[in-house]
C-alpha cells in the first residue's frame, strides 16, 4: 500500500515571504498523480495544484509551485508571496495507477502566515 | 453551479444509536467516497462506490456503511456510533475515468460528529 509523509506538522511563515511544504510517499509505481490540497479554516477542502509522475515539468498555479523529485519520492509545495489568506492546513495526495480513483493522503501541514 | 453538500453539519449523538450523514451531489459524478479526518492522520478512506449499486471498503470501514441507489447520493451510515467515532466526515466526488480525466475529488464541506 502506499504511504504519504509530512514530516512537518506546523510551519509558519511572514507574510510575503516564500515557504516551502514538504511531501514524500512510496511507491512501487512508474504512473501516478500527486496533489495539493488546501483546507482552510472553513473546513473546505480545495486543490491548489496537481501534477502527472510521467511530466517532468514541475506544476504551477500563480504563486504556488511544485518541486517534484521522483527518484527521491518527493513533491514539495512552495508559496511565494505567502498571503495570509494561505493560512490553512495543507495536504498532500497520491494517486496510483493501480488504484483506481482512490486517494492517499499525508497527515497534512498547518501553515500560519503571519503579517 | 454544480456543488456537493452534507448533512447534517454538526451533530451529537449518543453511544449504540445509529446515525446517517447525507452526501448529495450535483457534478453528476460516478465516483463517490467517504473520509473521516482525525488530528495527525489526514484523511482517511471509509468506503467507496464508483457507480448505482457499487460499494466498496475503504481503510477503515468497520462500524461503516453505504448505499448507493443513484448517482447523486451516497449516505453513511454508522450502525452503532461509537465514541471512536467521534470526527470530522468528509464526503467527496470525482469524474469517472476517461482520455481527460483529472482525478481530481471535489469535497463537500463537512460534518463534524460527536459521540457522548
């Protein structure tokens, strides 16, 4: 089965500043997909980002950027210009090919941005 | 707009009583899944249907089941709530698989249960 790792439970960041998310999983698979989610303080959850294994080109939506390492089981989030309304828990997902549409998630990250 | 919604969004109930969280949604949707999400575990699976009539188990279905009798319904229903029950329930959809698929779930809001 699969495992999603956050190693990093709370982080804090001021506001405009850059911050990174970390996220490694394992997996035996060649194919899948990784994603970013975002819950804020509502409880709604909201993808920020995806990415696709066999696309080398690291994602990017606006401020929010991937850093994906497949050798390394890696996929890291960074947010540039932290806004405080990117105050949330932050989780990260994974995909198999091989398992149909199912998701695993990590434990997740709280991020505060403080002005 | 299409949207999925839960109901209840918060409810307490007492031990040994059975209980049924609604998820409905309108993306027209086949695939459907229930979470639960507790302080350092994430979100975790309970169970799944990617279509009428199909269920599946998820990570941690004891105590859990579902029903799936058309595309816009999966409710879940805890037989006999116990205290370890006590969570946030999540409901999410997402398109069935295809050419262009994104596997993307999108989440209802939420139902916070609480078991005395």
């Amino acid at each position: 089965a699969q495992t999603v790792t956050q190693s990093q439970p709370e982080m804090s960041v001021q506001e405009a500043e850059t911050v990174t998310l970390s996220c490694t999983y394992d997996t035996s698979e060649n194919n899948y997909y990784l994603f970013w989610y975002k819950q804020p303080p509502s409880r709604q959850m909201i993808l920020v980002i995806r990415q696709e294994a066999y696309k080398q080109q690291n994602a990017t939506e606006n401020r929010f950027s991937v850093n994906f390492q497949k050798a390394a089981k890696s996929f890291s989030l960074k947010i540039s210009d932290s806004q405080l309304g990117d105050t949330a828990m932050y989780f990260c997902a994974f995909k198999g090919n091989n398992a149909g549409n199912m998701l695993t998630f990590g434990g997740g990250t709280r991020l505060m941005v403080k002005p | 707009d299409a949207e999925i919604t839960q109901s209840p969004r918060h409810k307490i109930t007492e031990t040994g009583r059975q209980v049924t969280l609604a998820c409905h949604q309108t993306w027209n949707h086949n695939n459907m899944f229930w979470y639960r999400q507790d302080l350092g575990h994430g979100l975790r699976l309970i169970h799944y249907s990617y279509g009428v009539q199909d269920t599946n188990k998820g990570e941690v279905s004891d105590g859990y089941s579902v029903s799936r009798s058309n595309t816009e319904d999966l409710p879940l229903t805890l037989e006999s709530a116990a205290s370890s029950q006590t969570s946030v329930y999540f409901c999410a959809s997402s398109d069935r698989e295809g050419p262009s698929t994104s596997y993307e779930q999108y989440f209802g809001p939420g139902t916070r249960l609480t078991v005395t």
